[in-house]
C-alpha cells in the first residue's frame, strides 16, 4: 500500500505548474484584441482566440502537460511534455492573431495576454525543472540551447507569428531594432571586456598586497551602491566638460549624454565581481599546490600564469558570468540618457503606452541574458572538470 501511495503522490512543484495551466486555461484570456495599437484592449478567451478544433486541441495538450507534471517524476517524460505544450502554445498564438483579425483589416492588433503568458511559464518551469533532474553535461546543455534558439529562428522565419503585434511593431522598426541591437551588445559586452583588462590585474595585485585589496575592494563597493540612473547623472558633467575643452574626445564620441557615460558607468560597475573573484579564486588555490611548483623551479610569473590561474579560472569566470547578465540588463537603462540599446523600444513603448512596443526591447534583453547564463555556466563546468 505505501509504495502505491508514494507512486500516485503528487508532485509540489507539478501541482503548482498545474495550477497555472487551470488558470491560463480557464480564467484568463489567451490573447488581446485592439482595433489600433492605441485604443483599449479586448480579452479573448481560448475558445474564442482560435477555431474550435484548435481550441479544443490546445486544451487537450495542456491538460495533459498539467496531469504529467502533478503526476509523473520521470524527467524524460517531463521534459517531452514540456516541449510538447511549448511547441503548441507558440504557434497557437500566431494562428489566432490570424483568426481574430479581420479579413484585410492592417490596423487591428493582436497580442498573447495573461493565458498564453502562463502557460509558457508552466511549462518552461516544468522543463527547467526537468533539465535540472538530468543534470545534464555542459555539451548537452549548450546543445538544448542550440535547439532550443532554432525553433523559435525557425517559428519566426516561418511566418507564423507575422500577424501578431509584436511582429508588425517589429516590420515598422527592423532597420532600428538591429541598430539598437548592436549598441545594445556593444555596450554589454565591450564594458565587460573593458572591466576584465582592468579588473584581472587590480585583482592579482590585490592578491599579492592585502593593504592595497583592501582599499580597492572598498572603493568598488561604494560605486555598485550608487543607483545606475544616478551615475549616469553623476557623469554628464564631467564628461561634457571633456568633450567641450578636450577635441580629441569629441571626436572619439565622448559626450556628456550618449554611450560614453553609459559605457563608462556599466565598465565601473564590471569591476567589483572581475576584481573579487579574481582575488577570492587566487586564495583559493591551496598553498601546498604553490609550494609544489615553487619546488620544480617556476618563477612567480610562471607560478601565475601556469599554476594559479588555471586553478582560479572558474571562480574568476563566476564573475564574468555575473557581469555578462548584469551589463545586459543595466545597458536598457542607458537609453535614458541616449545611449541606445533595446531600451529605447522600452521607454517609448512605456511613452505611449504601446506594451508590443515595450516587449520588442525587453524581451530580445531577457533572451540575451538567458542564454549568456547558460553558455557561461557550461563554460564554467567545463573549466571546473579541466582542473586537476
């Protein structure tokens, strides 16, 4: 009798991905229907959002999902049912901004709502959950991120989603949206490598004086305290003055707005995780380990850059993952004071009150990130098995 009842238990986190999917289904619209992208917006259940064939079969799959998450522990079989459900809902959300537009009708506006945004958060939950179970290797994982951005490059190219609004924002804006893509990463990306030419070094000499780490670690604690929107504030006037007394800075770009005092700032930022991981993963490195290399002869250079470092890597890796997510995310902010970035579609979606607009900048921002975790993780986990 015991093992028949542990069998039929519930699962917690199941239950919880199964209350969603009752909720999207049955109390919340699947997708909202404007006659313009200014006007209010009308709910539309599932069954009124697509025909009823589809309707019905979309029901029938998220049922399923939500019986299998409750019910079910083996993750192979989650994480099929969670893919499954995902392959439905995406391409269910295009078909009905086709069915509920009407004929010839360019000005009307479909969007997913609080059902489908549900049901995609059920069963993501449930295949992250399931992916966890795995413990997948990092190959793997790197693998199922490949799949996972084809499918949705596939989704897209396929036309399927052309009739929903967030697409139609995105025809209107292609040539920008790419622009500000590319300011976006330049942003992220070139701060982060800034911050790891400066950051690793400030971090080994830390190691080697602790007066000095000291003194570094507590002036980079006071810059990450200070509000991202008030360094940016903080560093228009100075940078202005540069630009208006020093030429060669205006004709690099330095300006008291734009991407100078946004790059700068997400560099100052970049700092504190690269300075102490490096320090904390150089400690680490047991001293007998350094004693041993002392021992065969290796110079202090050699000691560091063949024994310490390599040791250190994944800790000091831990940082750069931790400055990848963070620069990914501030860098929206910088369109405040015009430095570009996806964050120029979110403010002025949230100016004019055009959500589609909004979701056409943060949502390529929380991709981007998603996957910079996920590929530094696996990088991480591929150094930590590369140590001795």
């Amino acid at each position: 009798m015991s093992s028949s009842r542990s069998s039929l238990s519930l699962d917690r986190l199941g239950s919880v991905i199964a209350i969603l999917i009752g909720v999207a289904l049955f109390a919340s619209p699947f997708v909202v229907y404007r006659a313009n992208r200014i006007v209010a917006a009308e709910g539309r259940m599932l069954a009124d959002a697509l025909p009823s064939s589809g309707a019905v079969g979309v029901m029938v799959v998220a049922l399923g999902v939500a019986l299998c998450a409750a019910l079910v522990r083996t993750p192979l079989i989650r994480l099929a049912a969670a893919s499954l459900g995902l392959c439905t809902i995406f391409p269910a959300v295009g078909w009905s901004a086709g069915f509920v537009t009407p004929p010839g009708n360019s000005f009307a506006r479909v969007s997913p709502s609080l059902g489908f945004w549900l049901l995609a958060l059920a069963f993501a939950l449930l295949a992250a959950d399931a992916l966890t179970r795995l413990r997948l290797s990092p190959w793997v994982r790197l693998a199922a991120l490949a799949v996972a951005a084809g499918a949705i490059a596939l989704l897209l190219v396929s036309g399927a989603w052309d009739d929903l609004s967030l697409l139609k924002e995105y025809a209107s804006r292609a040539d920008t949206f790419w622009r500000e893509a590319r300011e976006h990463l330049w942003l992220a990306f070139g701060s982060m490598v800034a911050a790891c030419l400066v950051g690793l070094p400030l971090g080994i000499l830390g190691h080697r004086v602790q007066r000095l780490r000291n003194a570094i670690l507590q002036v980079l604690n006071i810059v990450q305290t200070v509000p991202s929107i008030a360094l940016f504030g903080i560093l228009i006037a100075p940078l202005g003055y540069l630009a208006a007394h020093v030429p060669l800075a205006a004709a690099l770009g330095v300006r008291g707005i734009g991407a100078a005092p946004a790059f700068i700032a997400l560099f100052l930022y970049s700092l504190l995780p690269v300075v102490a991981n490096t320090v904390t993963g150089l400690k680490q490195v047991p001293a007998a380990v350094t004693d041993a290399a002392r021992g065969m002869g290796l110079s202090a250079r050699q000691r560091l850059w063949q024994v310490e470092l390599p040791l250190a890597l994944p800790v000091i890796l831990a940082g750069i993952r931790i400055v990848m997510v963070q620069n990914l995310g501030l860098a929206t902010v910088a369109a405040l004071i015009g430095g570009g970035g996806f964050g120029t579609f979110v403010f002025q979606g949230i100016g004019q009150t055009a959500i589609d607009l909004v979701l056409l900048g943060a949502i390529p921002t929380v991709a981007l990130s998603f996957a910079a975790a996920i590929i530094l993780d696996a990088i991480i986990d591929l150094t930590r098995r590369g140590s001795p």
